[in-house]
C-alpha cells in the first residue's frame, strides 16, 4: 500500500528554502499549510530555521528515524541526498528534480545509479523530475502546485507534472476534491502499475484518473488495470499517439510511446475507460464517482426546450446510445401532469416556463419507467427559468429515490452559474453542452458491460502444434523470415483451417498433373521467400480452366517474374483448386512490442484500403470477444444481411479469429499473420483461406 510514502509519520525536505519561488520553499508551505500532522524536517546547511521551523545542516543531523524524503536540490547532489535518505531511516523517497534521463545518457545513468540503490535498499522511489505528491486524506502535500485540494474521491496518476497543476487548477474552480495526486515522472522506480496496485485497495479512492505518454509493461499494465477497473473506474487520457506527439513524448519523458490501436486494444482487455481530451478525462471521472452505473443504455431526456432535447438525441443516437422509447403508462401520466403544450415522448419537453416542481415531476415519473435505464436533464436560460431553484430541487430529487444516474447540461454562461453551483454541491454531474454529457453516459455503460461480462472462457481447439513447430525450425534455422504460402497454409491447416487443395509444381509437367489431380479450375501462384506481394509482378493467375491456360500461364510467369525480380529465390508455382466464391474478409494478426499479439478483423478491398473499417482486440480473445470485433465494425450490417440480402458465415469468421488467437499465443516466433483473402460463405458453408502470408521474428 506504500503507506510510507502516502501516510509517512514524518517529511524530510531536502532542499527546504525560506526563498519564495524555489521549488523547496513550496513543498514546505504547502506541507505546511495543508495540516500535515506528523514531524517536518526542513534540510538546508545554511539556514537553521526555515519558515518557521528548525532546520538541519543535513540528514545524518536528524534527532530520529524518517518515513518519507522530499529531495529537491541541483541535479549534482541528488545521489548524495538520496544515499543519505537512505541511512536516514527514509522507506520512500521522492525526487522533485529534474536533469535525468530526459536529458541524455548521463542523466539516464545517474537515474539508473539512484534507483539501483533505492531497490537494494529496499526504499521505493517516486520520480526524478515529478510535482511530487499529494494525499488530501492524510492532510499530506509534499509538491510544487500552488493548491492543496479539498478532500474527495479522485486520485489521479500522472506522468506529466504540468498535467497535475492543470487538473488541480480545474478541480479548485469546480470545487471538485481530489483523493491522491501522485506525479510519477520519469518512473525510475514506481510507475503506472505500482500505483494503480495501490489505488485499487485504497478505500478512499473511488475512481481512479490516469494521464500516460507511455507505459512500461504492456502485458503487467493489462493484468494491474483489469483487477482495478474489476474494483473501481479507471479512467485514462493516453498522449502520444501521434507521430508528432510520439516525438514529444520522447524527448519530454525519455520514453517511447506504443502504437495507438495497441493501446486502444488493451484499455478495451481491461475495462479501461479512456478519454480522448483532458476535457473528456474529468467529464467521464466526475460521472464514474458521482452517480450509480446503468444497467443499460437506454436514456431519457428531459428539457425545457425543443432544440436542445433534439441535439440530445443525436448524440445519443450517434454514440451508440438507446433514446429510451417510454411506455404508455409513462406517456400517460407526463400528459396528465404536464401542460397540454408538453412533449410526452422523448425527448420529455416540459417548455420553456418550466418551475422547479415540473423538472422535479418528469425526474420521478422517468425514473419509474422500467425502460429507462439513465437520465439526462437540460435546462436552458429562458425569462421564467430559476436556474438555482431547479438544480437544488433536482439534487433534493436525486438524494431521496432515485437511483439511476442522472447527469445534468445546464447550457449557458451567467444565467445557469448558480445552479451549477448548486449542482456541484449537491454532487450531481453537470455539463455545458448534451453532446458532453452523452459521451460522460456512454462511458458509463461502456464500463458497466465490461463489469457485467461474463467470465472470460478461451476454447482451446485441438491442433497439430508440432507440424507448425517443424516449419518453424526450418525457417528460422535457415534465417528466413518470410514464410512462403505453401509452408503459411501449412501452419494454418494444422490449425483447423479449411484450405484449398494445392501442391508446389517445379516443373510444367508438375503443375499440369496437379491441375488434374486437384480438380479445374485452379490458381497458380509463384512461391518465392523474397516476393510478399506476388500479384504486383505478375505472380498471380487465377480461374484457370483447362490444361492449354494452366501451360500458358505457368511458362509465362518461370520466364517474366526472374526479370522483374532478379534477385528473388523462385522455389517454383503454386498450384491450387479455386476458392468457392464467397465474401471476401481479412483476418490478421501483429505482435506488438508491448501488448503482445493483436488481432485484426476487416472486410476486403475498400472497406480497408480506403475506409479504414476494421476492428482490433489483443490475444488470447473468448468466442465472445471475436464476436465483438465483427459488430464493432461500420460493415457489420453487410456482413449480418441487409435489404433482402443473406448473411455470411458470422460464425466462422469467429472461430477463425480464435484460431489465429490460439496460434499467436502458442507460438511467439509469429510476429505477423494475414489471411487474405478468407473468403466466407452463406451460413452453414465453410469459409475457405485463399492466401495468406506469414512473417516470423527470433524470440530468444
């Protein structure tokens, strides 16, 4: 629980200043003004008392043992205070100072020297170059911000300490209270694992808020965050995502940013709601810890105007989210109570002169729907409104019965400031604008289902594992990391996978006598280590139909192909019987570095090249989970059957995603699988692998 670190009995502050602007004159007056009730020990040689309170010359000059150290001198004398934090007692360790691995190698072995030692000491360190930390609950504020936050729920976990000040800023002007608030820079030591492990028990953290320009540990990050967002929300704003911002992200924190599909996929794993914008970050956090879950995502809105309520719905709509359809009893009863000019439906429209007492009505009456599952209340400034009166009977409302989530849009400037006051009292999530309240909702229920999802069961298929191993050896033996189509289909029918009847011909007669064998019409491909995209030059014929077109096209491409690729090894043509038509989808994997196996789902042609439609998920992936990918894609209607038109094989495509899912796992030598085309049939049909290509990487 790092109980030294966030509830120490006694601070030192190394580097303790009485010079107003020095970062440790600020982390003494804030420990200070915060209500710290344990022992301060100022450290500074040349001062003997230090706002107030006696200082000592150094470390070794302390009268007892120390929980926590603060160090905040010159980049040069941190190895110094550090060992001597060490003798002194000190079981955690904070280090303010910048000037380490963010700023080249010496810096990075400097870094590396002081959180080598801290380890065999057995002292656990927070930063080089943080804010420092912050917990509201032990009255404990050893950082450089200006505030020290009201007490509250949120605890957040920031790599970036500007970051942390901006949240504070934003918390302070919204009365917001925060929880923990531990900036972990450079995480020489304790990182994003660490301190979610931490935060998951702490019983005063209700959501857990995250801002990371990198993560150390994929594969430790999924497993840490899943058991917390399984106990608590874990809200997370991941930066550097883009090319230009993965360069800033490098130079700024010395670390590496992943790719940002891997880090889509692995908040997906683990429950993570992740906000785009720092603005979304806190519009999700402030709705996780302040209203219940839903229990679906069928939405009511009440407003006291048409245009509003409408914007509403749209967004609702466009978000995935249900505008809950009312049933008669409710319509009946909001149209016996509410002035004739009222919208009954939903949107509920309870006009523009709308009391308190109206608002109040259309909350109960909505609540009670059993088709409704959330709520979402607007109010706009109109002659007649009472912004004030409206929120506080709103929050009166919400406090004694009604028990699901109600967030507020109370949109405006000046006119709806008191009741957004009233509203941020009360604990009752309120918005500028519905479109924020809807992505605040649907984070909501996002999280819900992944709370309520079933227990994760990943079949295992039976396979022939070892002829995949033999392929192996030899390829990686020989140093090839291409896998030709023959050995790739080989690998994959060991797994299950219905592929075409086909042989390797070196020869003409080789491919005339495997046409028959095999059954006209067939394919014939040239097979090469060298050459990955063979229809490019040529390498492709296919619908071949008689022997004469089998002769042609096998001696034209033994005599063009060593002319457009000189240097490629021709191991001769590949001779297949033609895939029954059928939909055309990609199935593939890649190996990310941090997050292991990812798996991919698309529909062909330009669906992907152009479109982008496709869906992704990290391995090992349920027969539930490889669903998902399917209907997380916009081509999911085309696949289902639309306008008279009959689906395709659904499941088939799952179970092919599951194989590819047990094989990667299975087998970490594959960095990169593509079945392309898998061409899937009606229902009932098999779904066949027309090609495939595989590349293999040294695992050691």
């Amino acid at each position: 629980m790092l109980d030294e670190l966030l509830y120490p009995d006694s601070v030192a502050i190394v580097g303790a200043s009485n010079t107003p602007g020095k970062v440790g004159y600020a982390v003494l007056k804030n420990l200070m003004d915060g209500g710290y009730q344990g022992k301060i020990f100022p450290v500074n040689p040349g001062s003997p008392v230090i706002l107030g309170v006696p200082a000592f010359k150094d470390l070794k000059s302390l009268p007892q043992k120390i929980a926590l150290s603060v160090i905040a001198v010159p980049t040069a004398a941190v190895k110094g205070a550090v060992f001597d934090s060490v003798s002194a007692g000190a079981k955690a360790i904070i280090v303010i100072t910048a000037g380490f691995k963010e700023t080249g190698h010496e810096g990075a072995e400097l870094e590396t020297l002081i959180a080598n030692h801290c380890k065999a000491s057995g002292v656990r360190l927070l930063g080089p170059n943080c804010l420092g930390a912050i917990n509201t609950h032990h009255k404990l504020n050893v950082s450089f911000a200006r505030q020290t936050p009201i007490e509250g729920s949120i605890s957040v976990i920031s790599q970036s300490g500007a970051l942390c000040t901006a949240i504070l800023d934003w918390a302070e002007s919204r009365k917001l209270g925060i929880g923990k608030m531990l900036s972990i820079g450079n995480k020489a030591d304790l990182n994003e694992i660490d301190l979610l492990k931490t935060l998951q028990k702490d019983e005063k953290t209700k959501v857990i808020v995250c801002y990371l320009e990198s993560i150390d540990s994929g594969k430790d990050f999924i497993r840490a965050a899943e058991e917390a967002s399984a106990v608590k929300p874990v809200v997370v704003l991941k930066a550097g995502t883009s090319a230009a911002g993965v360069k800033a992200a490098s130079s700024h924190t010395g670390s590496l940013a992943g790719a940002d599909t891997a880090y889509g996929a692995a908040f997906k794993r683990s429950g993570v709601v992740r906000a785009k914008t720092f603005e979304a970050l806190f519009d999700c956090a402030i709705a996780l810890d302040m209203q219940p879950l839903p229990n679906g995502r069928r939405i009511a809105v009440i407003t006291n105007a048409g245009g509003p309520g409408i914007m509403a719905a749209d967004a609702l709509e466009n978000s995935g989210m249900l505008v809950a359809k009312l049933t008669d009893k409710t319509a009946e009863e909001l149209k016996s109570k509410l002035p004739p000019a009222a919208s009954v439906g939903n949107p509920i429209d309870v006009l523009g002169d709308a009391d308190p007492d109206r608002y109040v009505l259309a909350l109960k009456t909505a609540e009670a729907d059993e088709a409704v599952d959330g709520i979402l209340v607007i109010l706009t400034p109109q002659a007649m409104t009472r912004p004030a009166e409206t929120a506080q009977a709103v929050a009166k409302c919400v406090k004694e019965g009604i028990t699901k989530p109600v967030l507020v849009s109370f949109m405006g400037g000046t006119e709806v400031m008191p009741g957004r006051n009233e509203l941020t009292i009360a604990r009752i999530p309120d918005y500028t604008a519905p479109e924020r309240a809807v992505s605040a909702l649907k984070a909501m229920c996002e999280y819900s289902e992944w709370r309520r999802r079933p227990p994760r069961m990943v079949t295992r298929f039976p396979v022939n594992s070892t002829r995949v191993q033999r392929v192996l050896a030899r390829h990686l033996k020989t140093g090839r990391m291409q896998v030709g189509e023959v050995q790739a289909k080989e690998m994959l029918r060991a797994y299950g996978f219905n592929v075409p009847d086909g042989r390797l011909a070196v020869t003409l007669n080789d491919a005339l006598e495997i046409a028959e064998r095999v059954g006209y019409p067939v394919a014939l491909k040239i097979s090469s280590p060298d050459i990955i995209h063979k229809s490019d030059i040529g390498g492709v014929k296919l619908n071949l139909t008689t022997a004469d077109m089998v002769r042609d096209a096998f001696e034209l491409m033994m005599m063009r192909i060593p002319q457009k690729a000189p240097e490629a090894r021709i191991e001769g043509v590949y001779v297949e019987k033609m895939a029954k038509k059928g939909l055309e989808v990609i199935l593939g994997m890649n190996r990310d570095p941090q997050f292991g196996p990812m798996l991919m789902f698309g529909l062909g042609g330009i669906f992907v090249e152009v479109m982008k439609d496709v869906a992704f998920h990290l391995a090992p992936i349920t027969a539930d989970e490889a669903m998902q990918m399917l209907t997380a894609t916009r081509s999911y209607q085309l696949l289902k059957g639309a306008r008279g038109q009959s689906g395709v094989n659904l499941s088939a495509i799952a179970d092919g995603l599951q194989r590819i899912s047990q094989l990667a796992t299975e087998f970490p030598q594959v960095a990169e699988l593509d079945i392309n085309p898998f061409m899937v049939g009606e229902a009932g049909q098999d779904a066949v692998v027309a090609d495939t290509r595989i590349t293999l990487r040294e695992v050691k």
